[in-house]
C-alpha cells in the first residue's frame, strides 16, 4: 500500500485489515478523530509511537508537549504543514 491509497482508505468505515496500531492511529487521526488516534498511541513508549505522539500535540497546540515527545522520538518538530507531517510520517511507516 502506498500513501495515496491510504489516504482513499479514510473513506471506510474501519481502518485497512492488517495495518500495525502505528498506522491505525494516523488513520484515525486522518477521518478526524484526534482522541481516538491519541488514545491508540499514548501508553506506547517506543520512538515511532513519541513521532505520532508529538504529531498530534502539535495538532492540538500543545508545542511544549509535542516538542517533548519529538524529543522522545529523536526528532526535531518540522518545518511543515500538518497535513504535509502527517503525509511525511504515513509514508515512511507504510515503508517499514
């Protein structure tokens, strides 16, 4: 699956079979469900769960936290949009 097709996939009901908790979350964040992606993610403690992680507290304004968690992540908090992070960050888990 590349990112262009997960995209299209937002239009389901349910995220697509087989997808890792990593890319559920993205997918929930990306039909708009910020509580439920943050849910999915936020008791994970490794550094692709802090990448999500501080994607979504700077989605929500919170840049303190979400520079913590981009720490976490061995990351800095990019110089992009969040639709342009969010596109970023699908494609290189749909890659791993």
């Amino acid at each position: 699956m590349d990112t262009a097709l997960f995209k299209q996939t937002l239009a389901n009901a349910k995220p697509p079979a087989g997808i890792d908790i990593y890319l559920e979350s993205l997918w929930e964040d990306g039909r708009g469900n910020w509580d439920r992606a943050h849910t999915l993610i936020q008791d994970l403690t490794d550094r692709k769960a802090a990448w999500i992680h501080a994607y979504l507290h700077r989605k929500e304004g919170d840049i303190w936290n979400a520079d913590y968690w981009y720490s976490k992540a061995g990351r800095k908090r990019p110089d992009l949009s969040l639709e342009q992070e969010w596109e970023f960050i699908v494609d290189e888990f749909l890659r791993q």
